[in-house]
C-alpha cells in the first residue's frame, strides 16, 4: 500500500516538473510557488532555475528587438542573436524535459548558481 502510494506521489512530482519546465507557460507556476513559499525544496529550486531562465531569455528577447528597432545597421544580425537565443531557450527546456523524464537533477552549469544568488534572495 506504501508503495502504490510513493509511486503516485512521484507521478505527480513527475507531471509538475513537467509542466514547471515547459518553456513560456512554466514561468506562471513558477513564480507562484515561489510566492507560496509551501513548495517542496527540489520544487522550489526548479521554479528558481524557470524564473532565472525565462527572464534571461525575455531580457534578451526584448533588448535585441529594441536593438532591431533603434538600430540603422545590423537589423540582420540582430533578429539572427534573437532567433538563436530563442531556439537556445527552447532546446534546453526541452533538455530539462529529458531529465525529468530520466528522474535526473535539474541543474544547469552557471544559471543553476545565479537563480541561488538573485532569485533565491529576492523571493
């Protein structure tokens, strides 16, 4: 009985980290387990690393098109770093899927440490 139970609660551990790491919509849930502050400790270190992530590529996104619109030359260039970066945030939501998946640690090398720093300290 025990065990049918841990293994349900994991499936449901499972499916929220599923949806945490999808790209765009899992910004929502994350920062809202953030402000519950209820959440479990692997929970909220994913939402971290989500918020961290999604506001990087949000930064940059608006930064290259604000670039694109006040910029005369390297409109080409910069709607290519834009592109790039947006793929770049999609594979490695898509990577975070995978791990999930293969119930390994979420961890990204550098952004892992700056959601600790910053989001960590603020929410």
């Amino acid at each position: 009985m025990k065990n049918i139970e841990q293994l349900k609660n994991s499936q449901i551990n499972r499916q929220e980290l599923f949806l945490l790491v999808t790209p765009i919509l899992g910004f929502f849930p994350a920062v809202w387990i953030l402000l519950r502050q209820k959440a479990s400790i692997q929970h909220r270190a994913v939402s971290r690393l989500i918020v961290t992530l999604t506001s990087i590529w949000l930064l940059g996104n608006i930064l290259l098109q604000l670039g694109t619109k006040i910029g005369e030359s390297g409109t080409i260039t910069l709607l290519f770093v834009n592109s790039l970066l947006t793929t770049s945030y999609f594979i490695i939501s898509f990577g975070l899927m995978v791990r999930v998946w293969k119930r390994q640690p979420l961890w990204l090398p550098g952004i892992s440490q700056i959601a600790e720093k910053m989001v960590g300290k603020h929410l």
